[in-house]
C-alpha cells in the first residue's frame, strides 16, 4: 500500500473519533443537558453515545494499524523509540492516554453511570455524584487531549 494511501486512511480513522468527539462533546451533550427532562432526549444519546462507540473502537482499530505501517513507511526503526522524531513519541504518548480515558469511560464510568441514573437522585450519595461529574468532564479532557494529537501530528508532518 502507498504512503499516501497509508495516511488518507490514518487521517479518515482520525476525523472519524476527533470529528465524533466534537459533535458529542459540543453539540449532542448540550443539546441532551438542555432536553433532559424529555424521555426522549436521553434514549437519543444513549442511541448516539453506543452508536459513536462502534466508531470510535473501528477508528482505534484501523489508527492502531496504519500507524506502525506509517512509522516504517518514513524509515524510522518501529523499536527504537530513541531514533524518533521527536514529535512522534510525545503524539503515541498522547494517544496512549487517549485510549486509556476512551478505555476507562466505555468499561468503567459507562456502566456506572448508567446504574447511578437509575437510582432516584435522592438515593444517590455523595459518591455518585462524584462519577457523575467525572462521567461529564472526562469526555472534555479527552477531547482536548485529542485536539492535541492533532496539534503533534501536524508538527510531525512539518518535520
């Protein structure tokens, strides 16, 4: 496979999860915040949120695979972090963490988030709500942290 076609499906995985990102985190969750008292509004996110993730862990897959074939593709040893450009470590530490969040959010706040909204909010402790708030702002941290593997990645195509 080309080079140029190597990036034209990295960069398509990437706009996919980074583009989802943003039309969540900017547009659906407002909307849903702004709607919450509607049945309605809350079956749409979660239809859009489980949708999204089918997305999200497609694009994983297919960055998880393009990426190491670009590496080679430049020439730089695929083992020998040291030999690098320097952007390219800080961009794989970067998605590191973007994984782990993305990890974290569908495997472990996701179901808890669902079971504390069946609870009446009465019955919810201090905990709860504690997840609450995490479940609201992690989806935030992540896209900043995915507007910086952007920010990187461009750095690395300057270089």
């Amino acid at each position: 496979m080309s080079q140029f076609a190597l990036v034209w499906i990295h960069l398509i995985a990437a706009v996919g999860w980074v583009g989802g990102t943003i039309f969540l985190s900017l547009v659906l969750a407002p909307s849903y915040r702004a709607l919450a008292s509607k049945p309605e509004a809350g079956m749409l996110f979660r239809t859009s949120a489980k949708r999204f993730r089918l997305v999200v862990w497609g694009a994983v897959a297919i960055l998880l695979l393009t990426g190491p074939m670009l590496v080679l593709s430049h020439g730089w040893p695929l083992f020998e972090p040291a030999r690098w450009p320097s952007p390219l470590g800080i961009k794989l530490v970067l998605v590191a963490a973007l994984l782990l969040m993305t990890l974290v959010h569908d495997l472990v706040l996701g179901p808890r988030v669902r079971a504390i909204l069946a609870l009446q909010p009465d019955n919810r402790s201090v905990s709860d709500q504690t997840i609450l708030t995490a479940a609201t702002w992690l989806p935030r941290l992540a896209l900043l942290l995915s507007l910086g593997v952007l920010f990187v990645a461009v750095m690395l195509a300057r270089s």
